[in-house]
C-alpha cells in the first residue's frame, strides 16, 4: 500500500519506503536495532509502522525513524550559499571525538544518526585552521548549513548559508516536537529516545527577536499539535522561549523544565536517559490565556520589588525620549490635522524601534499608496539622504534595500478591514517575527458594519480588537486617527486637536495607551509631538512636548535646536 498522495504535513515525499520494508504491513523488523540483536531476535517484528505519517515506532529499542524521505517545497527568495559535503572536507568522527561525546552521555550511534562528522575549518576565534566538529544541517535530504565546533568550544556557522533548525527534517510525520538551544542538546534527546527534537541554529541572545531560521522553517510546523520548548534555564533562554511562544502560538506550546540543571544534555548526565525523557513528557502547558495565578507571574511581581518599573522602548531621538516611551502589548494613537506629518513621523518611529531593538513592523497603509512611494521613504529615512540614479545596484543600495525588505512588510488590499488587517498581523508575528503593526488611517481601516450603530459602541469594539491583538502576540499598535472638522481661533490659526476631536472621541483618550499630537507651525517652520495620554506615568510627560525641523534629502526629522534658515524647505512646500 502506498499512501493516497505524494505529501505528508505539506512536504513532497522523494523516496517512498526508504528501507525497503513491507509495503501496507503494520508490523516489522527494526531497521536501527534488529541487525544488532542476538541471532534468534534478528527477524522478530518490533516495530509498529504508520504509512499515513511515515513514520515507524521500534518497541525495543524505543526509537522512532521515518519510512520516507522528502524534500522542501518551493524555493527560498533569497540567494544562499551551499555548503561542499565532500569526502575531502568531511569525514567521520574519530575516536578522540567519539571518547569526548561518550563522556556526555552520546553514543557514536546517535552521532552517525544525526549527520555529526569532522574536519579542517579556519576559524576566524584562533585565525588559524582547526580540526572542527561539524553539525550538518539538513533539509529535504540536503546539506544547508553547517556548525563547526573546536577544541576550545569556539563556533561558527557557514558563510552565507541559509540558517534553519538542527535536524528540521527529523519533525515531519510527527505530531509534535522538542525546540532546543543547542545540537548537543538534541543529541540528548535522541539518546532519549525522541528523535524529533531540533535546535536553533545560533543559541540564545538578549535582546533580539530576529528568528531567521524560523521564518525558514515555519511551513514544517503545520500540522503540528503540540510544540515543546526546552530551552536553557538561562536570562537569554528564557527570552527565546517568550518569542518562539509569541511566534508559534500559545496554545500549541508547552515548556518543559531541567530542574536543578542548565539543559537537557546536563539533565541527561545527572538523571539518565528515562528520566530525560519523561521531563519532556511532562511538559507543561504554557498558561491559559485570560487567566493568571499568582505562580504565572511570580518572577515578575520578585522582578518588580527588586527594581521597580522596567524602562520603556524609545526611538532613538533626545528630545521625544525624554517625554515619551512604550511597551509592547499596547496601542498608540496618532493625531493631527491633515498635512501635519503625522504618518511621516510614524515611520520615523518604527524606523528608530527597529534601529534600537530590531523591530520589524507592517503597515495596513491606505493612505500611503502607491506602495512603492511609501517603501521610498521609508528607504531614504535609513539611507540617511536621498538615493539618486546612479546609486542604483551599489554597495548601499543593495545594503538598504535588504534591510527594508528584511524589516519592513506593507499588507496591501482590495478593501481594509479591521478583521482582515489583524488576521494578517497575526500570520506575520508568525512568518516574520513583527513587533509593531501600524494601522493608517483609522478611517480607512474599519468593519463593514462600521457606519451602522452608535459610533462610541463601535469606537469601543474596535478599539478592544486592537487591544487583544497587541496582549496576545505582544506587538505594539499604532494607529494614525484623523480629528473630525477642526475650528480656526481668533488669529485664523486652526486649533491643535486633541484626542476628543476624533470621531468617538471620549472612548479613544478612555481606551488608548498612549496619545500623541504632530502639529505643524508653519510659520516657525518647525513641527511639534505632543503628549496627549499615557497610560504610566513611568514611560513618559502627560503635555509633554518635543520640536523638530524636517531634513529634505532623508525625510528625517531633526530635534530643533535653533533658528530655522527663511530659505529652508518643508515638506509641505
């Protein structure tokens, strides 16, 4: 029997039966252990097999291999080197390498099922060449990449390769899988009879939410009911397993705890192989969402006593900093009347979240279009001037049109919804890793039923929606309202608006995080951010105001420090 299609979980199967086992049977010899039993066991039929799921169970020596190899669907869009696998650079390991691994609790088994082999590497740490241990990363059967470890556990990846999860194809067929930080780790598991565990490419590190690896990956998690993490019980691990859950979903994943030790390889030296095992078996589910114990958030309440409140995020620029930061899990509202540069500095906001914390943002722009023009700006913004005609294909073109396209994504639609607008956010926490969403405009940006009703009910409904987003994927809203008809005062200047200006306004101030102001002063040449509303009062000046004038190459805006030049040009000029 073969199966009904030619895919299992979304991969293309390349070889059906790869050990050549009765084709349709239930039961059969063990192609990992049957050859190294006693004579009178050798044919004894040990392992169960699941053709729908490719997968074979053995019932002695407790492993799981798969009954067919696939391969990746599709192609990545970027170009990447490919790592030479050749008998000249890789070889197996040898008995020095085999006696350390043993002393880790890995047998050299474990190492030949996992692709672990040795070889000459320069490493750039000691500027010389070493003997290196080699995990080869492997997808769809081909060698992507490559993690050398020395003698002086100094690592280093390929040069250019594309970066994936150690062991990525070992999670097909399966219902569920282990998230590691470490290969070593995975080595672990495999000795403890779970083979599809797989590691991040890279370790853990603070301050950084770019999961490349798992953007490249993230089709082999379909399919997939229950995600386990087992991470370090480290500051940087701990961070890693907040965004793979942030990323991944909640409600598939479960974390499982090393106790006294540090991971599962150490946990794995001290307690065996079955007590490994059924650490990862108790895993436990991550909190339900909407509800908290006191357990949930202990170590941040400990956090609190000892420090106080955290900082919040800031751009990058003096004078706003000094009246105005964030947190993620909230929303911002954006006001001003028309031509103000309201949607000029949102950008100059995400541009400087992500120069200080690698943040990626979406837009839902309407406004914005043609996409091309608001990928321009946001390009002359990085550029730090204006890109003419000859700078297209050079070095810096080529730098910074990578970093939009790596850190910035435009969701473009027929019709904006609200619903549709989330639902995209949410597929690219997912894909991409985004920490802010900006919604511009408002008005562009609504239900279909939004016209019908009572505009505060559906001002507070919308709102809401937003709000729940922003907790559950732990992204920071902005959103760019325009103020209903303003009125001039006695000299003829229009009135600055405030937050009530907006249509609904009483529940946009109640409900918002955080309010701000872009106003011009055309006169003065100048532009003025203003601090309507922040929620608290540790992350920023309720009235609080900052003055900026506008650079015209980059579209920058500047922190204003004197007398503006008459023969200056705005923006708006």
């Amino acid at each position: 029997m073969q199966v009904n299609n030619s895919e299992i979980n979304g991969f293309e199967i390349d070889q059906f039966n790869q050990y050549d086992l009765k084709v349709g049977a239930a039961e059969s010899v063990c192609p990992t252990c049957s050859h190294t039993r006693k004579p009178e066991n050798k044919k004894k039929k040990c392992a169960s097999l699941d053709w729908e799921r490719g997968l074979g169970t053995c019932h002695n020596c407790n492993k799981t291999f798969q009954l067919h190899t696939f391969k990746r669907k599709g192609t990545a869009n970027k170009v990447y080197i490919r790592p030479d696998f050749s008998t000249k650079t890789h070889k197996p390991v040898g008995s020095k390498i085999v006696e350390w691994f043993n002393s880790r609790g890995i047998s050299q088994q474990t190492l030949e099922d996992l692709n672990v082999s040795e070889g000459p590497e320069f490493m750039p740490q000691t500027s010389k060449e070493e003997n290196t241990i080699k995990f080869n990363y492997m997808m769809g059967g081909e060698l992507i990449n490559i993690k050398y470890r020395d003698g002086r556990k100094n690592f280093k990846l390929y040069k250019g390769a594309e970066k994936i999860f150690y062991n990525i194809d070992a999670i097909v067929g399966h219902s569920f899988c282990v998230i590691t930080e470490g290969e070593i780790d995975v080595l672990a598991l495999h000795e403890a009879g779970i083979p599809n565990a797989i590691s991040v490419p890279n370790g853990a590190t603070l301050g950084t939410n770019n999961l490349d690896y798992l953007d490249n990956c993230i089709d082999y998690f379909t399919g997939i009911e229950k995600i386990i993490i087992a991470v370090d019980n480290d500051e940087p691990g701990q961070a890693l397993k907040q965004e793979l859950i942030r990323r991944l979903g909640a409600e598939v994943c479960y974390t499982a705890s090393f106790e006294d030790c540090k991971d599962a390889n150490e946990y794995l030296l001290k307690y065996g192989s079955e007590r490994l095992s059924k650490t990862i078996n108790d895993a436990r589910p991550v909190p339900l969402e909407n509800v908290t114990t006191f357990k949930d958030i202990e170590n941040e309440v400990t956090d609190f006593v000892e420090n106080g409140f955290k900082p919040g995020f800031q751009i990058g620029l003096r004078n706003f900093d000094e009246i105005f930061s964030t947190y993620t899990g909230q929303f911002i509202t954006v006001t001003g009347i028309p031509s103000s540069g309201k949607s000029d500095f949102v950008d100059q906001m995400v541009i400087g979240y992500n120069q200080q914390y690698s943040w990626k943002t979406a837009f839902a722009s309407p406004e914005n279009a043609p996409t091309y023009l608001h990928a321009h700006k946001l390009m002359r913004k990085a550029w730090q001037g204006m890109p003419s005609r000859k700078d297209i294909g050079n070095d810096k073109w080529s730098q910074t049109a990578e970093y939009i396209n790596d850190n910035f994504y435009f969701i473009d639609m027929e019709r904006y919804t609200l619903d549709s607008v989330l639902k995209k956010g949410a597929e690219l926490v997912k894909r991409k890793g985004i920490k802010c969403l900006v919604i511009d405009p408002f008005n562009k940006v609504r239900d279909l039923e939004s016209n019908n009703g009572d505009v505060n009910v559906y001002t507070l409904e919308y709102l809401t929606k937003i709000e729940m987003f922003a907790k559950k994927y732990d992204v920071l809203v902005i959103i760019v309202a325009h103020p209903t008809k303003m009125y001039k005062d006695a000299n003829g200047k229009i009135e600055e608006p405030t937050m009530y200006n907006i249509k609904g306004g009483g529940e946009w101030y109640d409900a918002s995080y955080h309010g701000l102001l872009v106003h011009r002063d055309y006169e003065k040449k100048t532009t003025k951010v203003k601090v309507l509303k922040v929620k608290f009062q540790n992350l920023g000046e309720n009235g609080g105001e900052s003055f900026f004038t506008w650079e015209p190459k980059s579209g920058c805006y500047v922190p204003y420090t004197e007398a503006i030049p008459e023969n200056t040009i705005m923006p708006w000029e």
